[in-house]
C-alpha cells in the first residue's frame, strides 16, 4: 500500500516540536517510572521497619518466654492455697506451664513466618523500584537521543524548504529509521526532503498560516489533516513535476538507477549537463562490459561524460580488467580522454606494461 504523503508529512512534522509523540510517549513512560519509584520507596521503608519489628518480636518471645517458663517452675500452688480459695483467684502455674509449652513455639514459629513472607515481599519491592530506576536512567539517555535525533530532523526539514539540502539518501532513511519509520516510510520521506517542491513547500505554508493561531503544532496538523480529509488529498503525487528534474529523473529510472542515490547537488549537476542519449548509453555500455552501476554513486560526472566508453576501452586495451575499472573509477574522472592516453603511452614508453601497474597509481 501506497504511503500518502499527507500522513507522512503529518508524522514528521509532529516529531519536530516538544509535543512530538515519541518525547510524549517518553515523558510518560518516565511519570509512571517515577511514580512507581516512590511507591516502592515508601513499601520499602514500611517492610523494613516491618520485618525489624518482627525480629525484635521474636527474641522478645524467647527472651521472656524462658523466663516465664522458670518462673512458673518455682511456683507451687499450694504454697499459696488460703489467698488462692479467700480471694477466689484462678491461678494453676503448672496449667499455665504447659500453655506455655505449648503455644510458644507455635508463636514464635509464626513470626518467623511473618518475617521471611516480609522478607520475600520486600525483594520484590527492591527489586520493582529498581527497575523503575534503571527505567528513569535509560529513559533519560533515550530522551538525549532523541532530541538529537529531533535536532538533526529539523535540520534537514529547514535544509529541504531553504533549497539547500545536500543531503544522501542513506543519511535520511538512517535517521528515519531511529524514529521507527516502515523501510517505505523512510524511502517516501527522503524524496519529499530531497524534492521540496513536489509537497513539503506547500504543506508547510499551510502549517505556518494555521501557527498564527498561537495553536500547538500537533493542534495544527490536526487541523490541516481535517480540512485535507473534506478536500480531498492535496499533497499526494505519484510523479514529480513536469520540468527538468522530472526528465532526469524518468530517465534515470529508465536505465535502473535510483535518483534517490545522488544528493540534489549532483541531481543539479546532472540537469545541468543533462544529456539522455548519452546518459542511457554509458549505463548500456557499463553493465555490457560487467561492471556493477554503482560505480556512478560519488561519480555523477560520469554518468554524462561523452568520452566514457573510449576511456575505458583504452583501459581495457591496456589489460584492465572490468574489476579493476569498478573499483577505481577515479582515473575515469581524472583525465579525459586524450591524457588517458598520454598516461598509458608514457607507461609503455618507459618499459613498464601498463597492465601490471594498478589504476590508483595512475
């Protein structure tokens, strides 16, 4: 499915601002992060004190409990009978005693169950306010990177509708791709960037007429969304304009070779010397002697050079093979024809076969 440029437009524009939705998404993740942080925090110091208390608990039962226990030992009831029966008190140490036996360790194994499911409960505690830390860390040197990112973003956005982006494709897509744009995504906005014309001017003299509002740029693209839905598509073409750029591009894609891999400046450099015939024909005679089009890529010269085909047969003649051309397309663009030659023929002339001598010493 075709991306609509539209969409795409509303997409970038809404990373460029402080409400972009990644920087959004991000700051939530953070409150929530931060939020966790001090319920943990508080849970902690609650289980601790907890589990401090229980400990006491416990050496306060043993403690007291021995004592309990020998001094219900050295008590004989009957020694204490008459106040016993005048004063009509219940008291059988020896019931008691065993009471005692009985229900204490009963206890104390109790608190010590308290305190390890207190003990247990405060790991998980730690351990989510823990992660909610490292949350907040990683999500502060995300929160860095991406307002690089934004940076770098409106730069080449404010590049493109000053006409003066040299920017290659690669280094868009790259970028695009940090913010989680599809492959087709990130091919579709390159050539909006690289091709102003074509949409991003229009589109951003409608976002600048909607800012005068004093609205939010996310209120804005909204809005330009809205009245685009009830207009109809105003941005969407599947073709560049019908000029100069529009031939050299058409053909370009004529003979298999992505515009998208040159920089404007080269695509300029290529109108300028625009030549069609002489275009299709150095890209038939590349792939017919084997050599990969990529060799046109940091070379746009070439591509409208008239002398190629004799320079690299001089080569070939001189026992170059198509590898050697491929990987060292600068002498192509160093010499013209004439003082190619002139460099073969003083090899030769000097002893040495031109053959053996690489191209990069040329």
């Amino acid at each position: 499915m075709a991306v609509r440029t539209e969409s795409l437009l509303d997409k970038l524009y809404n990373l460029r601002g402080k409400d972009s939705s990644i920087l959004k998404e991000m700051d939530e993740q953070k409150t929530a992060a931060e939020e966790t942080k001090e319920k943990t925090t508080e849970q902690k110091a609650i289980l601790q004190k907890e589990i401090e208390d229980l400990k006491l608990q416990r050496e306060e039962l043993e403690d007291q409990g021995e004592k309990f226990k020998n001094m219900l030992k050295g008590i004989n009831r009957d020694d204490y009978d008459t106040v016993l029966k005048r004063l009509n008190l219940d008291f059988d140490p020896e019931g008691l005693l065993d009471k005692l036996n009985e229900n204490l360790p009963k206890t104390i194994d109790m608190v010590e169950k308290n305190t390890k499911e207190s003990e247990e409960e405060l790991v998980k505690v730690e351990d989510e306010m823990n992660r909610a830390i490292t949350t907040i860390e990683e999500l502060g040197i995300r929160k860095d990177t991406a307002l690089a990112n934004q940076e770098k973003l409106n730069e080449y956005i404010d590049l493109a509708l000053s006409g003066t982006i040299n920017i290659t494709r690669d280094s868009i897509t790259s970028l695009l791709a940090e913010f989680h744009f599809t492959e087709e995504e990130q091919r579709e906005a390159a050539k909006i960037l690289m091709f102003p014309e074509d949409a991003l001017f229009a589109y951003n003299d409608k976002i600048k007429m909607k800012d005068k509002s004093g609205k939010s740029i996310s209120e804005v693209i909204q809005e330009a969304k809205n009245i685009s839905e009830e207009e109809g598509p105003v941005y969407e073409k599947e073709e560049v304009k019908e000029d100069k750029t529009s031939t050299v591009v058409d053909t370009l894609k004529g003979v298999g070779i992505d515009y998208l891999d040159f920089t404007s400046d080269e695509i300029n450099e290529l109108m300028d010397n625009f030549d069609k015939e002489t275009i299709i024909n150095n890209v038939n005679y590349i792939v017919d002697k084997n050599i990969d089009k990529d060799i046109f890529m940091n070379h746009v010269s070439m591509l409208y050079d008239k002398e190629l085909e004799d320079k690299i047969n001089l080569l070939m003649n001189a026992g170059k093979e198509a590898v050697d051309i491929y990987l060292n397309p600068n002498v192509l663009v160093k010499y013209n024809k004439e003082e190619l030659n002139r460099v073969i023929d003083r090899i030769n002339a000097s002893g040495m076969d031109a053959k053996s001598i690489p191209l990069m010493a040329y």
